[in-house]
C-alpha cells in the first residue's frame, strides 16, 4: 500500500532545518502507525518535487532513517517502512526529538528554562 503523501509536511518558516523537520515527521508518521509496516514510500524524486524540496535533501532523510531501521529499500521496486522498525514507542521517539528542538530554539533566543513550560502551556491552550 502506497502512503498518503498529503500527511508529509515541511514548514519553511519554522526554523528548524528542513531535512530534520522532514525526518522527524517521517519517523513520527511511522510511530504512531500513519505509515504501517510494508507500506511504500514516495520515491525521492516524487518527495523532492511535492514539497519543493532539493533531491539531495530527501536522499539525506531516507539513507538517516533508513540506517535507523525504520525504512528499508528495494532495489527497482521502492522504499518501504521496515518490518522491524522501532516504533513500539508510540510516537514517543519523534515527540522527544521536537521538545528538544523547542528547548534549543528558546535557548537561542534567550528565553529561560523557567518559562519554556509556560510557553507550551499557552501553545496548548490555543
């Protein structure tokens, strides 16, 4: 079964770095079981045009979470989320990986650490 592209999303004006927001959200879809085992993957050529994004880009994130053991590749028939990929966690690992990125950018931009749970108290609410 071929996943649903629509579900792969970038935001360009968040900051973060688009091959780790793209990577995350990947591994966030397969976690929670967006993705399910064996379902193919757009190619990264499909990727790299959908999203707008450079072709070296995508091949970054797949060959990243590919050696993480979340996808798996098939020469001549696609990529695929691996059999044995570790998302037995719910989601937890990419949830993990987007509230440090929230830590870092409030570090950059000074803000402490007293406040940063304020912050996501108020982002909750809205």
């Amino acid at each position: 079964m071929n996943v649903d592209i629509a579900k792969i999303t970038i935001d360009n004006d968040s900051g973060v770095p688009i091959w780790l927001q793209l990577r995350n959200r990947l591994i966030y879809l397969i976690d929670t079981g967006s993705f399910g085992v064996g379902d193919k993957l757009p190619t990264m050529r499909e990727l790299a045009v959908n999203l707008g994004v450079n072709y070296n880009t995508i091949s970054k994130v797949y060959r990243d979470i590919e050696r993480d053991g979340y996808i798996t590749s098939v020469r001549g028939k696609g990529t695929f989320v691996a059999e044995a990929a570790p998302c037995t966690n719910g989601g937890s690992e990419a949830g993990v990986a987007l509230a440090r990125d929230f830590v870092r950018q409030c570090r950059e931009i000074g803000i402490p650490e007293s406040d940063m749970m304020d912050l996501l108290k108020r982002a909750l609410e809205e």
